[in-house]
C-alpha cells in the first residue's frame, strides 16, 4: 500500500498492486484494474516512485526471510 492525497486534500492508502495506467492531464489520474479511477496530488513519477519502493521492500523482505538474511 502507498499513501497518496486525492486532490479534495483526503490522504489514503492505495493498493499500488491493482494500478493498471496513470497519466498527468494536468492531474495525475490513476486508474486501477478493478475500474476505479483517482486523481491524486502526486505527480505521476512521484506515484511510481512510491510504488517502486513499496515494490523494493516487498521483495526484499521475502529473500531476506527465505535466505535467511
């Protein structure tokens, strides 16, 4: 999950796993998989940023638990 700000200025979590395409006109909209669409305060690279790193830890937490790390 990464936080982000919908443009009324309310914060929530995104389950960044379900983002299918986000594009900047001028806000950025994301749209999810299951057809729900946000617009966010974020800037796009700043949202694929967050779900990078949220991504990033994920998969470090799981070799480092299955390599014993």
């Amino acid at each position: 999950m990464i936080l982000l700000t919908k443009i009324s200025g309310e914060e929530f979590a995104l389950n960044c796993d379900l983002i299918e395409t986000i594009h900047e006109r001028p806000d950025t909209t994301i749209h999810l998989t299951d057809g729900k669409i946000y617009l966010v305060r974020e800037s796009m690279d700043e949202v694929i940023k967050r779900a990078t790193a949220y991504h990033k830890e994920v998969f470090s937490g799981i070799l480092n638990n299955h390599y014993g790390l």
